[in-house]
C-alpha cells in the first residue's frame, strides 16, 4: 500500500511512498481510508520529520478488519477516528476507542474535518465549565477548531465573541453564532468583558484578550500560532483575580476523555444540521501539496481536506 510520507527536498512536499501494511494491535480496526483532513499541526511537522516521516491525524473511511478483541465497530462501518500520526495513508489501524461510526447522511469530506478540531473545540469549552448565559472569547476564531468553537459555546447557550486577523478571515462567523466579530489590530476596546477566553493565537493577541476577562474568568489556550512567550497585563492577577488560565494538549486529554463518544457526539450534531465542520478547500490525496500550500499561507478558512 502506499502513504504520504515526507521528502528530503522538505516544505510542502509528501509524495505517496509505498510502506508496509498495517499491523494492528488487539485493539485497533484497520481502517480503509476515503478521506483525511491538513491541521496546521501537521505542517508543523513537516519541517521536523526525516525524510520517510508518515504523517496525519485525522481519517474517516471504512473497517475492513475489526479488532481482535471484539470492540469497536464491525467490518463495513464507514468511521472516523483519530490516528497515530500515520493516517494519511490508503490504510491505517486505528484504536477502536478513537473511533465513531458516521450516521447517515454525514459525508467522507465533513467527517474527515472533524476529529481533532472538534475534540479540540469541544474539550477546550469544556475546561470552561458551563457556559450558559456567558460571554466567550474565541481568537484564531477564522481557523477550524475557532469555528467549531463558536458554534458550540452558542449551542451552549454563550454569547459569542470572535476575533481574527482580518476582515476577509472573520467572513462567515456572524452565521456560525458570533454575536460580535473584530480583528486583532481593533484590540480590547472593540469588545465587550468576557466570561471566558479561547485563545489559539498567544504573543500579543493573548495579551490583549486576556484584558476583557472578568473576574473569576477562565482562559483556556490550546495552541500558539505566533510562536511567542507568554505575555500578561503587568497587574494580570490584581486586576483580575481568581481567573483561572488552563493549557489545552489534545493528546495528553485523551487519554482522560471518552475520546470515542465525545466524537460520536461532534458526528451526531453534522448530521443534525447543528455543527458544520466548515470544510473550505478539498483536494486529491495523490496531489496534496496545492492544499498543503493553502493552509501553510493562511488562505483557507475553516478546515482542508484530501480525498481518496
């Protein structure tokens, strides 16, 4: 079989390498993949792998060998799960705790936009705590897990705030629930106190969102697109106090969630009409550089796809 591995010219570039067939432990399904989605995440590695590197998180596809234990679903479940860093392949074996059966009507493309942004959007609110009747700050809100975010802190029962890094990437986030949008040069001013923070961006953008939460507030980071150091008002704690700063790592919650609930939840709301994974930009598995490139250069708004 073969998967999109890592070459030694680097950048964007993975090309489909034959490797070996999957060799799944008791509890893992192998998985025949239709489709996988390009977080920024994976990007990131790109630059740090040798050459020959697999790569990948999230996969949606068919089982067509179902785990030696007996958990997990049968043989001929589309699903959608989340793999081990090697889900960009035309197989892959996946923990059966991982994965969620797609109900009907949920599409390869959707499903496979789903997995680590949603659980990432999900868990993050979550640290929150109760959100009815709160304001919330999302920043990055443009990206994939900031849109999710948005739609379910308003299924929540929040009221929403979003902020991006331009006019052209705040489009569409008054539709998904945002009760009030601005960019990151408006700053604090632009936007009311806020209950809770959401925060992607780090560096500056952290700095000026983190001067709208109110007392007893909670702020939840799950990532640093700005790759800078921690940065707080100069009286972040006098000013504010009893406000509560949490970091979100997807991979070291999961082991501590029902990972295979929660995302058969996330899977139940697509297919309700009530969660829309924002797909933006689909391209073929067999030419991924095109969509490797747009998410790179922060052209796609909302979530990119490769199809098998």
């Amino acid at each position: 079989m073969h998967a999109l591995t890592t070459q030694a010219d680097g950048g964007t570039r993975v090309r489909p390498t034959a490797v070996p067939e999957p060799e799944p432990r008791h509890d893992q399904a192998v998985v025949e993949v239709r489709a996988v989605s390009v977080n920024r995440g994976d990007l990131s590695l790109l630059g740090m792998l040798p050459p020959g590197s697999r790569l990948g998180f999230d996969v949606t596809g068919t089982v067509v060998r179902a785990a030696a234990d007996g958990s997990g679903p049968p043989a001929g479940t589309r699903v959608a799960g989340v793999a081990d860093r090697d889900g960009w392949s035309e197989r892959v074996a996946l923990s059966t705790a991982r994965l969620a059966p797609l109900p009907d009507g949920v599409g390869w493309t959707d499903a496979a936009a789903v997995p680590v942004a949603g659980l990432t959007a999900l868990y993050a609110l979550r640290q929150a705590g109760s959100v009815l009747g709160r304001a919330v700050l999302v920043t990055g809100a443009s990206g994939g897990v900031g849109r999710i975010a948005v739609q379910l802190a308003r299924a929540a029962g929040a009221e929403v705030h979003a902020w991006a890094g331009s006019p052209e990437r705040l489009k569409g986030l008054t539709g998904l629930g945002a009760a009030g949008t601005s960019t990151y040069e408006a700053g604090p001013g632009a936007t009311p106190p806020v209950h809770v923070l959401v925060d992607s961006v780090g560096g500056e953008v952290l700095r000026s969102a983190y001067q709208l939460v109110r007392q007893r507030g909670v702020v939840v980071c799950y990532g640093n697109t700005t790759r800078s150091d921690l940065s707080l008002p100069f009286d972040w704690g006098n000013a504010r106090p009893g406000v509560r700063i949490r970091y979100l790592h997807l991979f070291d919650e999961m082991p501590r969630r029902t990972v295979g609930d929660d995302l058969a939840l996330l899977l139940r709301l697509v297919a309700e009409k009530a969660l829309d994974p924002q797909v933006a930009l689909v391209g073929e598995w067999s030419d991924p550089e095109p969509v490797l490139r747009s998410v790179g250069d922060r052209q796609v708004n909302g979530k990119a796809v490769l199809v098998r």
